[in-house]
C-alpha cells in the first residue's frame, strides 16, 4: 500500500489531460508517453530546482553532522555546567513551528545580508535540525562504554582522538541516521525556502512544484512528472540506507 501513491504519481504523469478528466479511470500507464520525463527534465528549471534541492540537502547534512557530532559527544561524555538545561533547550527548540520564526529570521538573514542565498538556508535548516541529530548522537554515544574511553586515556588519546578513532566508528550505524534525517530534513522544507529565496534559479524542488499550481490551469501530469523526479530518488536512497536507519535509531536504548 506504501508504493501505490507513487504508481498513482506515475500513472497521472503518463496519462493525458484529457484522459485525466474522462468518465473511465485509467488504471495503467501509458508508456508512449514516456518522453514527458525527458522534456520536463530538459527545461532548465526543473533541472536548477533539483540541483538546488540536492546542494540545500548536502550542505545541511555535512554541517549538522561537523557541528552535531562533537556536541552530541560532549553531552554524552562530559560533564560541565548548565548540560541538563543544554539538553532541556534541544528539546525545546522542536516545540517551535518554523512559522512562528519565519519574520525574526528574516531580519537576521537580511542583516548578514544572506537573504536570497543557499548557504543561508542551509543555516536556518542546520539550526532547526541540529537538536534532534545531536540528542539521536547522544544516545548513540551513550550506548559506548566509557571503558573504551578510560583505555584510550590510558595509551594516551586526547578526547578529539577518542573520537575519531574508537567512538566515531562504533557509532557509524547512529551517524548514517542522523546523516538521513538532516538530508531529508532539508530536502522535503519548503517555509523557509519560500520565504528567504526569491530568484526562481535558486529555488529547490518543493517550491518549483507549488508553482505549477495556476489560479485556471494546473497541469497534472506535468506536475506529477516534477514529482516523481523529486520524489524518486529519496525514496530509493531511503531504502538503501533504511536499515541503517533503524539500527541507528535503537542503537542508544541500551546501554553496555
């Protein structure tokens, strides 16, 4: 039942306009209309809005991963001052809907004069899903036994050491999770694209699509064509990395 919105996609996007508003529903697709997908991704839009969706979600992912990481290792190892109210603000800041901080972001944006710019949406993207990448971090890094730290102390190893060479890799399984939540994080947002992007070469994917929406015409299978483009590759990179996913997410329930 999962796939079945996607084969409907893929059906709407093969079918014709005319078909689409006819008496008889059309169950199949109609391969002669395969070319769509080449037009549609040879107009130099869709091409730009799938391109700035893919470097919206790398960047968001690699800088939450550089700053979630060490932050996620510090909650977990470390004790320091004002770590329980640390932890207690990463959770509060996912209480916060991105519409009730659209306008103060926009007046920081505009002041460091990052308005119409992908790096600056990659910043308000990182900021909103760091929390939830360095609390899933903390749990994996909790589920390592500090023994292990305690020996490479012992030998030697300075934390950034203990990090990178035993904690790191023993917590890849959390890492590729918190890697997928920040790329789908980033990849599927469109308040904030919407609101700080105005040249229509800079827009991803999510806001392409919506202009498709017209006040008389909306044309379907052009719109279902954009989406399955938009929609297919994350769902076939999800389940290749799915497992990955769950292993990462439970890999902090206990403790040993």
């Amino acid at each position: 039942m999962a796939v079945f919105p996607l084969y409907w996609m893929l059906v709407t996007s093969l079918t014709s306009t005319t078909n689409l508003f006819a008496s008889q529903v059309q169950f199949w697709p109609d391969f002669s209309r395969a070319g769509i997908y080449a037009e549609t991704l040879a107009n130099s839009r869709v091409s730009l809005w799938l391109l700035n969706s893919l470097l919206l979600s790398i960047g968001t992912c690699g800088a939450t991963l550089l700053l979630g990481v060490p932050l996620g290792y510090a909650l977990s190892r470390f004790a320091f001052r004002g770590k329980a109210a640390i932890g207690a603000l990463l959770l509060l800041t996912q209480a916060l809907p991105e519409a009730l901080l659209v306008v103060p972001l926009f007046g920081i944006l505009h002041t460091a004069n990052l308005l119409d710019s992908l790096f600056g949406v990659v910043m308000v993207d990182t900021a909103f899903v760091l929390p939830v990448v360095a609390l899933v971090l903390k749990g994996a890094f909790d589920g390592i036994p500090r023994e292990l730290d305690e020996a490479a102390r012992v030998d030697g190893c300075r934390p950034l050491t203990t990090l990178l060479r035993i904690n790191l890799p023993l917590a890849a399984p959390s890492i590729a999770a918190a890697a997928v939540i920040a790329f789908f994080s980033a990849w599927n947002e469109y308040v904030f694209a919407v609101t700080f992007l105005f040249d229509p070469t800079k827009q991803p994917a999510a806001v392409g699509l919506a202009g498709f929406v017209g006040e008389n015409v909306t044309p379907l299978d052009t719109v279902m064509t954009v989406g399955i483009m938009y929609t297919a590759p994350a769902v076939i990179f999800y389940l290749f990395v799915q497992r990955y996913v769950v292993a990462g997410m439970t890999a902090g329930g206990l403790k040993g």
